[in-house]
C-alpha cells in the first residue's frame, strides 16, 4: 500500500474519531452465539466442509471446527457461516497472499 494511502487513513481515524479497523483491510470475524459467523476481508475460501471450514485471511488462516456448517452467502470479501461452532483458531501464513 502506497504510503499516502497509509497517511490518508490515520488522518480520517484521527480527524473523525474513526476506529482504525473501520478503514483497514484488516480481517474482521463477528460470531454470534457460537452459531453464526460472519468474517469480513476474506481472500479465499480454502476448504468446506460439514464439520470444518477453512478461510485465507491473507497473513493469517481462520479454522472453524464443528458440527452441521452451511456456508450462507459469499459475497466479494465477505462469508456468513452458520453451525455448531466448537473452536476457532488462526494460524499466521508464512509468505501470505498479502
């Protein structure tokens, strides 16, 4: 990322009171009641199944481990998963897709 791209951000988080993850690219995950999962700047769904999913977040994979998984809606940067969420993990990429 170009460094005025960079400075740009930090002054509108600065300037407006914006939380720095707002203007970022970086991986957001919402789960809700260990039943929903919504994760936001997804690069790549890597492996879907009944009982595990697997997404490339650039640096960083997210592995879902449960029951009953159903993948609701892919949309451009954005997956909403629904199951039995057992555990999450992230696992940092050496030489990621970012």
């Amino acid at each position: 990322m170009p460094s005025w791209s960079r400075r740009l951000r930090a002054a509108m988080t600065s300037t407006f009171a914006i939380p720095p993850d707002i203007v970022s690219d970086a991986p957001r995950v919402t789960c809700i009641d260990a039943r929903q999962v919504v994760v936001e700047n997804v690069v790549g769904l890597l492996h879907v199944s009944a009982n595990e999913i697997r997404l490339d977040l650039g640096t960083l994979h997210l592995y879902l481990v449960g029951r009953d998984f159903e993948v609701n809606l892919v949309s451009g940067k954005e997956v909403h998963l629904m199951g039995d969420i057992e555990s999450m993990e992230f696992r940092r990429q050496k030489g990621g897709s970012k």
